[in-house]
C-alpha cells in the first residue's frame, strides 16, 4: 500500500497537469555553460574545483526561511536546490568509456517531500532543463570512486561550520561536506586563512614587505592565522633574505581555499549582456519604487508601511525577493548604517532614508533615497542633503573606464569634507564619523558582489552613495542633529562613459518635491480599523 501511494504522488508530482507556469526570462542554460567554461580556462592544469549548494536555515522550530541558492553556485548552473554539489575539472575525464569534464550531484526526487515543499528536478530534470550531461544522484557522492589525489589542485571555498546536520538524510549537505573533506584529505584544523597566506608567501610577484602587508590585512579579522609559528616568524624577518629562508618552512599542499573565490570574482565583476538586462529591470523596479512611495508619503505614516510599499511595488513587478534587508530609517534611525528595525509608528517630519534593492531573478539592486515625510525639505535637510547630491555627481564622473576604483570614493570625501567645514559642521583638518562608508561596491548577484577592486573595467555595475549621517548629541549645532541622507544609484561603466541604471527615481530637492505632490494611487486604499466588525 505505501509503494502504490508514493507511486500515485510521483505520478501527480511529474505530470504535465501539475506542471508549472514560470516567467520565460531567467538565465538561459546556456548562460551558465558558458559561465563554467569561463572558469575552467582559469583552472590550474590539472586541478579539480568543487562548490557546495547553499544551506537550508532554520528561522525557528519547524520553519524554514526562504531557501536562496549560493550566488556562485547558481550563476555556474542556474540550480536552485540545496544538497548538491558541483565539480569542474580543468581537463577531461573519462568513465566507462565516456569523457566529461564536470559533474552536478544533484539533489534527489522524493514525492513525499516534493508535496510538501515544492518540485525538486533530480538527474533528469537537470539533464534536461539545465542542459548537464553528467549529473548524479547527490546520494551517490559518497562512494563514487573520485581520487582528489591525482590532481595537483584541489580547489574549492571556505567551509562554514555552521550547517545543520538531519541524521534521517545521508545525503544533506551535512554529509557532502564532511564527505569531501574524506575525499580530499582536509584535516581537520585546516585555516583556509592560513591557506590563503602560504600563497601569498610562495607569490614571486611580491616583495618580502608587500607580503607583510597583505598578511596583516588578511590576518585583522581572522588573527588565529597569527599562531601559525611559520607566518608568525614570517612577520618578524627584517630582511629578504631572512624571509626566503622562512618561506622555505611553508608546508606544500594542493589543497587551495583561496584560487577559487579569486576566480569567480575576476569572472562576476564584468557582466554579461545577458545579466544586464535582469541587472537593468531590478534597478528600474527599484527606482519605481522610491517613485511610488514619494507619492504615497505622509507624516502619520510608519517606517513598516514605507517599507511594505516598496516591497509591493517590487512584487507586482515579479521581483522574487528583496536583494538585503530594506532600510526605512526616519531621522535619527537613519543615522545606523544597516537599520532594518523599521518600527517608528510616525515619520512627522523627519528626513526619510530609504535603502532598498529588488532582486529579480537572482540578480539585485541596491538604491538609496532620502525624502521629507512631510514633503517639503527644512533648510538644514536642504542643505545637508545638497552637498551629498554634489557629492554624489562627482562621484559618477569619475566612473570610467580605466579609472582606480577609489577614485569616487576619493572625490566625494573631499567634497563632504569641504562643505562640512564651511558650514561649521567640523572644524578643518578635524577628523570625523559624518561619513563612515566608502562609496562604491560591485552589485549583481550579491549586493556586494566579489569582485577585483582593480581599475574599472567596461560592463562593471557598482554603487555610487556617499552619506552624511549627524547622529543626536554630536559636537556640532543642535539645528543639524538627527539629519541622515544618503543617495545611492546603481552605475553601469561602458567604453562610453557610465550610466545610471536607477535614474529615473528622483534625485534633486526640487524634483523630489515636485513627485511628492503627486496623488498616489494609495491614496484611496483606506483600510477599517482592527477590532470593528
């Protein structure tokens, strides 16, 4: 009786009238083959990369939160299902006669999970739709006869110890890891940041005191690596020649933490024509976004309603998800960085800093703007909130090609820093937290996307958002204190110059105002009071 009824939930699972209707612009397969050719001409000769699916984690007790694969997992197969496991090998394999080059272990069909939490593809389904020739049951990882010793290079990313382990599933992702760590003969105290380090020492490129430096930089968060006796002797040597004497000590191994990371970043950073165009659509969503909610905009209104406007207009544009956590911090609120409580009841007439990126298809934005809940900017906010919009326009003119990727940066903190002694803000030379952040980042499947941070280069998309945040009880007037503006677009660079792919949302004090005024079509969404019948 048990075999015939999961027999039956297959059969209703697989069919065709049980199918499922899906937006008809994702990434195509053929996007992410090419995207794993990419990477396996970056290979070492003879090397072996493996990448893990994302976790499931637990929000509480039975609850789930939404799954989201890991960015470079998905951007190499279009995959979005946890358990699972990817393999590039930078050369051909041959198995049984057959030759291949990679494989995906994927996660296993099960018709009585799939009722409950959704499609699963397994190997057919990802031969078929994801375009994999040689794809495996992720059950079979553990003894499928792979030697990770043959190779020179075992490349692979850092591992977290924080994933859960479902001792009823001997194939979660759990056990792949710990699995592979077998395979690969990872012991079991390896630093991936001492890993990272070792190479650093073996670079012929770099000057005893370069790698000083780049040690103590990999090394601030992560200063266990400082126990390491042979990095710690290394950081001591006054000379070259004492320090080639202690490189020499460095332990050999293939196993290499730190190729992988680096790779995926020098391949995310340009984008493709294929990711701008999910790239423009989440921008524009986006941008529509802060639109809708300067027309909506009142006093009496809340930080939560502010954010739940947006994340509608992200919806109704099939924006799957928010790109981070939104941002709605009224006044003093927006003077934290990363504020998501978002529960002042009223804005009144408090500055109103809005950081929120939709992420359609994978792929998110990140835009900031700061309004008036009232709709009319006081002298202070005006004046504060124009020396971050003149910052803010210099910064986009130094997005070109060949340019150094500080150079925004650069130039917007002199312009704040400038206007702030002028208005008696700070005193010259003084130094100050009005302007914690550096101003650009790479966006695309992450909001800070990886990448080399080297000079720009054509079909980069970064951020340009410089802030002055004047937190209550600062050491300037009392007329500037919890005023908080940050302005945040998304620029694409190009061979022709750059282009703001957030743009149409407005910017000035003037056209802000003006978009204020406008009726909103919330305006009639009155809903009856809790409690009334």
């Amino acid at each position: 009786m048990r075999i015939t009824l999961l027999m039956i939930l297959f059969a209703i699972i697989a069919s065709p009238m049980f199918g499922q209707e899906l937006p008809d612009d994702y990434l195509s397969p053929e996007f992410h083959k090419e995207r794993r050719e990419a990477l396996r001409e970056k290979l070492p000769k003879n090397s072996v990369a493996v990448m893990f699916a994302n976790p499931v984690r637990n929000r509480a007790n039975d609850v789930d939160f939404i799954y989201h694969q890991d960015p470079n997992f998905y951007y190499l197969t279009g995959y979005k299902e946890p358990h699972s496991i990817l393999v590039i090998f930078s050369e051909d394999q041959k198995e049984e006669g057959e030759s291949f080059n990679e494989i995906l272990f994927a996660q296993s069909r099960d018709p009585r999970m799939e009722m409950w939490n959704g499609r699963r593809l397994g190997v057919k389904g990802v031969k078929e739709k994801l375009g994999f020739s040689m794809v495996k049951d992720h059950k079979e990882f553990k003894d499928y006869s792979l030697s990770f010793n043959k190779f020179d290079k075992v490349l692979f990313i850092d591992f977290h110890e924080d994933v859960r382990d479902n001792p009823r599933d001997e194939a979660d992702l759990y056990d792949l890891k710990k699995q592979f760590k077998e395979k690969a003969s990872i012991p079991a105290d390896f630093n991936a940041t001492s890993n990272r380090i070792y190479a650093t020492l073996s670079d012929p490129n770099m000057d005893f005191q370069a790698k000083k430096r780049q040690i103590y930089a990999m090394t601030r968060w992560n200063p266990g690596a400082m126990d390491d006796p042979i990095i710690r002797e290394f950081m001591s040597v006054q000379d070259n020649e004492m320090a080639m004497k202690v490189i020499q000590k460095a332990p050999k191994t293939k196993l290499d933490a730190h190729t992988l990371p680096m790779l995926m970043g020098q391949l995310r950073e340009t984008k493709t024509e294929e990711e701008l165009v999910l790239l423009r659509k989440a921008a524009d969503i986006s941008a529509v976004g802060q639109i809708e909610v300067m027309k909506a905009m009142h006093p009496n209104m809340s930080e939560t309603e502010v954010q739940g406007i947006h994340e509608f207009v992200f919806k109704k544009y099939g924006a799957e998800y928010e790109g981070y956590p939104s941002i709605v911090g009224g006044g003093n609120n927006g003077c934290i960085l990363h504020y998501i409580e978002n529960n002042k009841p009223r804005l009144g007439g408090d500055l109103v800093l809005m950081d929120l990126g939709a992420e359609y298809h994978g792929y998110t934005a990140d835009v900031t703007r700061t309004i008036p809940a009232n709709g009319k900017f006081t002298e202070e906010q005006k004046i504060i909130y124009n020396i971050v919009l003149e910052a803010q326009q210099a910064g986009f003119e130094e997005c070109t090609v060949g340019n150094d990727f500080r150079a925004p940066n650069q130039v917007a903190q002199e312009i704040i820093n400038k206007r702030l002694v002028e208005y008696g803000i700070v005193k010259e030379g003084e130094r100050h937290n009005y302007f914690p952040h550096g101003v650009s980042h790479y966006v695309g499947l992450d909001v800070h996307d990886p990448g080399t941070y080297e000079p720009f280069k054509p079909n980069t998309v970064i951020t340009v958002e410089p802030g002055i945040y004047i937190p209550d009880g600062s050491p300037c007037d009392k007329k500037w204190w919890g005023i908080a503006v940050r302005i945040e677009d998304d620029i694409l660079i190009t061979e022709k110059g750059w282009e703001n792919l957030s743009g149409r949302a407005p910017r000035s004090v003037e056209e802000i105002e003006k978009m204020m005024a406008q009726p909103s079509p919330l305006d009639a969404f009155v809903l009856p009071k809790l409690g009334e019948n």
